[in-house]
C-alpha cells in the first residue's frame, strides 16, 4: 500500500512560517498577510475589498393574526386589537467582493437575522482594516 503526502484542507494556512486565521467572513479566511479563497490565496497588501449588503427587513401581520382579529370582530371589537400584532423578517445576503493580483472573488454571506447582518459587516470592515495595515507594511 503506498503512502500518499497529507494535502492540506482547503482554508488551512501553508507555507513556512504561516500564521493562524484572524478572520473567517462566509468563504473567506485572513491572516496577518494572506487571504485564503476557494479560489485562490491573495496577498492582503495586494487586495482591495468592497461589501455591499443586499439584505432587508421587512414587517407584517401575520396570517393567524388576521384571522383572529376576523373571527374576534364578528363577537366583540377587541378582537382588532390582533391587528396590531407584528411579524419582522430579515432576508438577503451580504456580497463580499474582493480584487487584486488580476483576479477577484465573490462571496455572498446569507442573511436571516438583523443581529447577524451586523456581525458580517463589521468583519468586512476588519478584513479591509488588515488590508490597509498590510499596505502600510
């Protein structure tokens, strides 16, 4: 039986002297001096990132607030008080582009919670933050 060499899985730092991942954002992996991509490893002094959230928020009343508030109306007038019920959903992605060496890559990080749109952007801006200090070095 012959032994083949261990490939690394992919998002896994390589290299002599590689550094652990200070960010990880949908496919996307950061350390101190490399992003690691599907798509290929770039160089953070080299890249440029742009994000753009293309999620929204929306409200409604529910459907079984409806049909209470019908069936409530036909007995007393409170039962419109289940109008006033409210149902809030957040939907979409946050699309991550990042560029540079000639090439560039596109994440979209899906979006199901306010909370969470507000996490991946503010990874964003760390990944362009180290992308910046990456340059100054």
């Amino acid at each position: 039986m012959t032994d083949y060499p261990q490939q690394p899985a992919y998002g896994t730092p390589t290299g002599p002297g590689h550094s652990p991942f200070l960010l990880s954002v949908g496919d996307l992996h950061a350390t101190s001096t490399e992003l690691v991509t599907p798509s290929g490893t770039f160089q953070l002094r080299e890249v440029s990132v742009y994000a753009i959230d293309q999620s929204s928020t929306t409200q409604r009343t529910p459907t079984w607030a409806v049909v209470l508030a019908v069936l409530g109306a036909l007995f007393f007038l409170l039962g419109l008080l289940f109008l006033l019920v409210k149902e809030t959903q957040t939907r979409g992605f946050v699309m991550i582009t990042v560029e540079g060496q000639g090439r560039r890559h596109v994440s979209q990080v899906p979006i199901f919670d306010p909370n969470q749109r507000t996490d991946v952007m503010q990874r964003a801006a760390y990944l362009q933050m180290l992308a910046g200090q990456a340059r100054q070095r």
